[in-house]
C-alpha cells in the first residue's frame, strides 16, 4: 500500500480528518451501542456487587495494560514517519509486537503467581451478593487478556498509520459482536456470572490476534531491531508513566469507592458509579478517540511547521466544539439514559453522576488537544509530571469527597481535577512547545458546558427527583436546553465564514 501524501492532500485538512474521524467514530459508536443495549441484561443477571466486580478488573486491566507499556503505540505512530525506507517502517512495528508481548507476558505470569492476595485485595470476597463467584477464577481470566489486547492493538496501530480506517472500523465492530453476543450466551444462557462476563472478552482477543495479528506479522515479519527500538523507548519511558497517570485518573476512583464505601455495600457503590461513568465518559470513547486516531499521524505527517502550526490551532478549536456540544447531549439526557439502560430503580442514582463526568471529560480532552504540540515537539517529560500532579489532586479530593458526599463526592473530584489538568496542559503547551490556540473561543465552549452542567443537576434534583418514567415534562425543558446550547454555539461561537460553510457542505450532501 503507498503511503499517505500528507503535504498534498487531496482534499482540505479539516475535510480530510473529518471524514477519516467519522469512520473512524463508527466502530466506538457501535461498540457503546451494544455495549449500552445489553446494559439492561447485565443489571438483570448481575447484581450491583458483582458489576462491582467487573468495574474493579477493568481498572487491573488498566493498570497492567499500562505498566506493560501501552503508551509505546504513540512512540510507534511518531517514530513509523521519521524512517527513511520500508524495511525500517516494518520493523518499528515488528520491534513493537515482539517487545511488548515479552514484557506483557512476563508481568501477567508475575501476577498469576500472586493472584490469590491479588484477588483478597481488589475484591470484598466476604460480600455474600459475591457468594457464587470464583473469583480467583475471574481475575486469572482477567489477567489472560492483557497481552493477547496488547499484540492487536499494535495490529490495530498499524492499520491506523496505513489510513485504514474502513477496515479498522469493519474489524472493531466484529471483535465487539462477537465479544456481546458471547456475553449474553455466557450471562443468560449458561448463567456463568461474572466470569462468563470476563471469558467473552478474552475469546474476542484471542481470535482477534489468530486472524488480525497474525496477518500484520505476516506482511512485516517477525524481527527486533534494537537500533529502531532504543530512541522509541526513550521517547515513550515518559509516555509509560503518563499512562500509568491517566489511568489512575480515569479509574482510581473505582477502587477508592471500594475503600472508603461503607463495608457492606462499597462493592454496590462502585457498580452504580461505574454506570453513570460509563456514560458520561462516552464522548471520550467515541468522539476523542477516534478523533485522535487520524490526527496524530495526519499531523505528525506534516513536514511545514507553520502549516503544523496553524492546523493545531483551528482543528483543535473545532475539536473541542464537537466534544463539548455531545457532552451538553449527555449531561441533558443522562436521568433518561440511566433509567433506559438499567431498568432498575437502585441504579437510578448513578444519574447524579453523569453531568459532572462528562463535563470533565470535556476539560480532559483540553489536555489531549494540548498534548498534540508536545508530541510534535517530543518534550513528553512535562506531560508526566503534570499527570502525577493531578493523580495526587483527585487523590486528594476524593478523600475528602466520598465521605461527605459519598460516590458523587468522587464525579466531584474527577470534574475539579480535569479542569486542572485541562488548564495546565493548555499553558505548558504553549510555554514549551510554542503551540497557539484560541483562547477566546475554546474558553466560551468550557464555560457553556459548566453553566449547563449546573441547570442539568438543578433540574433533575428539582422536579424530577422521585422516578416516573423515562421521560418526565421537563425531559421537555431539557432539551429546549440542549437546543438553545446549540444556538449559542452557531451564533455566538462559530464565525460567520464557519457558518457559510457548514452551510454550504450541508446543500452539498444534500444535493448528493
């Protein structure tokens, strides 16, 4: 396959990342969509205990995924385009899978030795809603997936170089069908609990790494070349601990829900959190993802750094624009979307989660916009010590949120420290890697998600506060309220040219 010309593109940049991030958007978007349309069945098989439980070995996931070197796939993007000739593009990748399946395996078996204590310490087993659950057994199943996970998603990095994002999305959205529908044939038909619930996804990654892994390696080879991998490793050792960081804020929260929850019921606390942070994380997963997965190598592609420059400051604009008006859709909508997916009354209280969630993801994804230009300019130390600056903040917070205000004290502290970490990441981009944005605009946005953010949870605990239904009459009002977002965003936000366009693309698809 040729490679992308990235100086010569055949359409406008912006069109180009849109329309490769909207296939690329697909395969998250369905992937939620089976994975919020069997919400119901997993509320309805499993109890909040046992939810619980699959929250916390997702965190373990996680963190080994990380400790394993995960944060190597981004030194494999920026260091594939600096090769001179196809023999060494091949063995970054090739390099990559060998290395990291080594370290990977090396630590999962480590774990397997321990995972009796591992088990007693990540999980509340004396919990008697736990009491027809193996689970050692679940946590072995568990530790089983991380290198098989790893080896594709490399797989998957290098279709992401080659700009294949049809074939991702084909891909992705298989390994997901199957992994749901085994699922449900382990939850309902077998009733295996929580381990059939683990078992799917570890036979959804070993099939994945037979077929997808399997044929990378045969295209490149299987080889390991020190010499291309040393200056990725050097590159990425800060990434690795960034990584450890960020996992510790998306999900550390989890696993201090469980220690600072009342004893007979923190392994409940952390299913019904886990599912109102599931939503509101939902425009991370599908919008920020796949939104990052052609911009980083497009950029990286770039050789002009006033074009470099000049791309980051507009894109990153309209970037945040589409993140922060679907997470005004979630936080609107997020008592609707709860009482839908759960169909339970006790999970209704994971409502009071969402809106602070998904408006901190908002200022998470400022971070991740920031943190394009310290790539560019490989100054990722920085980004490390920002990362652990705000681990300890939400650490910090959490502790003296949960127990005043018990799971929601823990959205709280997420929301205050993203918004920290989204401001820093901004101002160090601009100090060290001399990126430019627009301050003005991107400020606009933010504050907009905050101030309906705060109608959201003033409405939901005014009048809407005892369950009635999906919908209620200010379900009404609260749309009125995304809608009038929307009008603040067209007219107030977007320039009159931006307007034009839009307009103009729109006729367009609609002459088609």
């Amino acid at each position: 396959m040729s490679r992308p010309n990235h100086d010569e593109p055949a359409e406008t940049p912006v069109a180009s990342i849109a329309r490769h991030s909207l296939v690329y958007s697909l395969a998250p978007l369905i992937q939620r969509f089976l994975a919020l349309a069997l919400v119901r069945i997993y509320t309805t098989k499993l109890n909040a205990a046992q939810l619980g439980v699959t929250q916390i070995s997702d965190l373990m996931f996680t963190a080994l995924i990380q400790i394993s070197g995960t944060n190597l796939l981004a030194a494999v993007v920026r260091f594939y385009f600096d090769q001179k000739d196809e023999r060494d593009r091949r063995l970054v990748i090739s390099s990559a899978i060998l290395f990291l399946s080594v370290v990977s395996w090396t630590i999962v078996g480590v774990a397997f030795l321990f995972r009796v204590p591992l088990t007693e310490f990540l999980f509340v087993t004396t919990d008697p809603l736990l009491a027809s659950d193996d689970l050692v057994s679940c946590l072995a199943v568990a530790l089983a997936t991380v290198p098989l996970a790893l080896s594709s998603e490399t797989a998957f990095r290098y279709l992401q170089i080659q700009q294949r994002s049809g074939l991702i999305t084909t891909l992705r959205v298989s390994k997901s069908t199957l992994e749901m529908g085994l699922k449900v044939l382990f939850l309902v038909w077998f009733e295996y609990g929580v381990i059939g619930f683990l078992l799917a996804t570890l036979i959804g990654e070993l099939i994945t790494n037979l077929f997808l892994t399997g044929w990378v390696v045969s295209r490149i080879g299987v080889r390991f070349s020190w010499r291309v991998m040393a200056p990725m490793l050097r590159y990425s050792a800060p990434l690795v601990l960034v990584g450890l960081c960020q996992m510790g804020l998306n999900q550390i929260d989890r696993l201090l829900l469980r220690t600072l929850g009342p004893e007979d019921d923190a392994m409940g606390w952390t299913g019904i959190y886990g599912l109102g942070y599931m939503l509101g994380w939902m425009v991370q997963l599908v919008v920020v993802g796949s939104f990052m997965q052609i911009w980083q190598p497009w950029i990286f592609g770039v050789k002009d750094e006033q074009r470099q420059r000049e791309l980051v400051r507009r894109v990153s604009t309209w970037a945040l624009f589409a993140v922060g008006l679907a997470s005004i859709a979630l936080m609107c909508f997020g008592r609707e979307f709860v009482y839908a997916l759960s169909g339970k009354p006790e999970y209704l209280e994971a409502t009071t989660v969402v809106p602070w969630i998904a408006a901190g993801y908002v200022f998470f994804a400022l971070n991740g916009l920031s943190q394009v230009p310290m790539f560019i300019a490989k100054r990722t130390w920085p980004m490390f010590w920002l990362n652990l600056l705000a681990v300890v903040v939400k650490v910090g917070l959490c502790f003296a949120l949960i127990p005043m205000y018990g799971f929601v004290g823990a959205a709280i502290a997420t929301l205050a420290t993203f918004i920290l970490l989204g401001w820093l990441g901004h101002v160090l981009a601009g100090k060290i890697a001399g990126a430019r944005f627009e301050h003005g605009r991107m400020l606009g946005m933010l504050a907009l998600v905050l101030a309906i953010m705060g109608l959201t949870l003033w409405i939901d605990a005014a009048f809407t506060a005892t369950p009635s239904g999906m919908f209620t009459p200010m379900s009404a009002v609260k749309a009125l309220l995304f809608f009038a977002a929307l009008g603040v965003l067209w007219l107030g936000m977007l320039q009159s040219d931006e307007r034009s366009q839009c307009i103009e693309k729109l006729r367009a698809k609609l002459g088609r």
